[in-house]
C-alpha cells in the first residue's frame, strides 16, 4: 500500500488508536493541536511539535534565512494558541547539510530570536547533527493554559457557528507569487510576508478559550477545507461553509484581480494563514463576535455553520451548492 493511499491523515489514524489506550489521569494524547498533561492542580502543560523539511515546506533559496527561523518558531506557537495557552518555552532541532553557511545560521537564529523575544518564549535546548539531504527543523513548544479553559476540536456540535479569527488566503498568494516568480511589487511583497513571517494569534486564542461558548478551535495549517475536517472528524459532524463569507484582504483581492487567481480557492484550500478556526454556540454566536470586536478592534468572521454527521463538508456560493477544485494540504496526496 503507498501512502498516497491513505495520506497523512489516513496514516496517523492507522497507529494513533494503540498510543491513546491506558493515558493517565488529565492527559490527551495524539488528535489534537497539541498534548495536554496534568501539571500543577489547576494548570495544564500543552506540549506541540512541528517539522519543517527543505523541499516540502519551504525552499532555501527562495526564504530569507531569518524569516525561515521566524516562520519555524511560529507555527508551532500557533498549535499552543489554538488550545488557548500561554506560551511557556521552545526547544529546537536542526539536521543541517553541510553546505549551509555559518552565516545563514546566524540569520536564522536572529529570526528565531525576533519571534521568541517579541512573545517572551524562551529558547531552552534542542539538538543539532548533520543531515546527508535536506535541512531540517523540528521545534518543540510548551504552554500553559488553566484547567478547563482549553478548547479541543472535539466539541463542535450541529447548529454551532464556524467562524475565523483573520483573513484567509493571503500566505497562499504570498506563496504563489513566490513559485510563480511573480515581480515583487508592494502587494506581492505584502503577500510573501504574509506567509514568510505568519503571526501566531496567541492572544485570540486566550480569549477564546475563556469563552464558554466557543465549543471547538484549532489553528488554519493547511486551509480549512482540511482543517474544519480535522474538526468534523474529532467531533462526528457535518459543514456546511459559505463561499461567500471568507474574509479576504484587500491585498488579496487586488492581486488575485491582477493574476486572475481564484481567490476563494486560495482562502478555503490554500492553508498557512495560522490564524484560529473555532466553533460558537448558535445561541451566543453574535454577542461573541461583538465582544472580540471590542477586544480586537477586528472582526470575529462567521464563514458557516456546523451540520449533521454525515452530511460532510458542503459549500455555499450566491446561496447555492458550489465546489471547491482543489482539496486542502494533505503530505501525500496533494500534488504542491
Ligand atoms: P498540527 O497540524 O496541529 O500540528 P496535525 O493535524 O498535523 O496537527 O496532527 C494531528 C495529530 O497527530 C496531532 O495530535 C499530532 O501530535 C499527531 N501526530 C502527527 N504525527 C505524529 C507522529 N509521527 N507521532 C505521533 N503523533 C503524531
Ligand atoms: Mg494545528
């Protein structure tokens, strides 16, 4: 069987189930943004690890060193807000080849450290070998959060709004224009910073993990046509997501107008934006949205609504059926 068979998902599913059997008391293991482990009586540790290889999720040749460091650090600080913790320390392991400069290394640090200094993680040990092919970067990062005030993707329930902390959509663009070699000018440089140096949205996360009434949540890694699947799996529903609704930037608009993208297929498919998707309660969804308006000064946007199990993962344009071309990023079965 080739793993093209089952994709990544498919894969994790296969050995998962025997890792999650006789968990001690408090903890949560594989299935979800991060682990969660007892730690003090009313505090959580959250611990996520994410893997960056050169070839897959980013080319050499086409990132700034330092913005690569920031990028490594930042998605796996979007893991800890999707649980809605408090960032407690990183741990970093590199596989380099040789060729890489000494002084592409410091610039990478110095990305590292940009982020890490700007959300007050500190960087806490790691592991460095040689590697014979790609570079490679796998972070490691712990959080905090109080017991009872982390959100999973397991509690979404029919009827419960689906709604997104940012816009969606520009770190694809910015990746496009990228593989594309389009002209960098200051749209399409706006764009490539986008997905460059993605902003982990830790203090939405907080916040929303305060509110009784969000039911689900989790970070938008590989578009939400992956990820609200990732929440319809967790918790045996349906969605139903409004085309029409995905909150597009201006810089998006503007530059899928100029290439004649398909912006919508770039927001719902694209992935990378790591802004947060959660789910609401219908009841408390519109006082929600008004209350993190207030908090942010942005809006909370509602893109759909959770359904049925069973009904699968449907979506609306102008009020009727429509179809997205591209599915969201899977390792093995995408074709980018
Ligand atoms: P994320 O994108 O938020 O990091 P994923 O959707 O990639 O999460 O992973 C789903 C779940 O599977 C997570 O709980 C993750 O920790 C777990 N997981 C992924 N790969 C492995 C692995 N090789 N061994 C153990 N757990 C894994
Ligand atoms: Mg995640």
């Amino acid at each position: 069987m080739r793993l093209s068979d089952i994709g990544e998902f498919g894969l994790i599913a296969r050995f998962a189930p025997r890792f999650l059997e006789r968990l001690p008391a408090g903890t949560v293991g594989i299935g979800d943004d991060c682990a969660v482990l007892p730690w003090t009586k009313d505090r959580r540790l959250l611990v996520t690890t994410d893997m960056l290889v050169e070839g897959v999720h980013f080319l050499r040749a086409a990132i700034p060193a330092r913005d690569l460091g920031y990028k490594s650090l930042a998605v796996n600080l979007s893991d800890i807000a999707a649980m809605g913790g408090r960032l407690t320390a990183a741990f970093l392991s590199l596989g380099i080849p040789a060729c890489v400069e000494v002084e592409w290394l410091d610039a990478f640090f110095r990305g590292i450290r940009d982020l890490a200094a700007a959300e007050n993680v500190p960087l806490l040990g790691g592991d460095t070998t040689k590697s014979p092919g790609p570079l490679v970067i796998n972070l490691a990062v712990l959080g905090a959060a109080r017991r009872g005030r982390i959100k999973f993707r397991s509690g979404a329930r029919p009827g419960d709004a689906v709604v997104v902390t940012g816009s969606l959509g520009d770190s694809a663009a910015g990746l496009r224009v990228v593989l594309e070699k389009r002209p960098r000018g200051r749209d399409e440089a706006a764009l490539v910073r986008r997905h460059n140096r993605p902003r982990p949205h830790i203090p939405e996360g907080a916040w929303l993990a305060g509110r009784k009434a969000v039911t689900a949540m989790m970070d938008v890694s590989d578009g939400i046509d992956s990820d609200l699947r990732r929440i319809m799996e967790r918790s045996d529903c349906g969605a139903a997501v409004n085309l029409d609704a995905l909150p597009l930037s201006a810089l998006l608009r503007r530059t899928a107008r100029r290439y004649g993208w398909d912006e919508r297929e770039l927001a719902a498919a694209g992935g990378e934006d790591y802004c947060l998707l959660a789910t609401v309660r219908r009841d408390a969804s519109a006082e929600t949205a008004a209350a993190f308006e207030r908090a942010f000064g942005r809006p909370l946007v509602r893109i759909g609504t959770i359904t049925a199990a069973g009904d699968g993962l449907r979506y609306f344009a102008g009020g009727r059926p429509a179809a997205l071309r591209r599915r969201g990023f899977d390792h093995f079965t995408s074709k980018v």
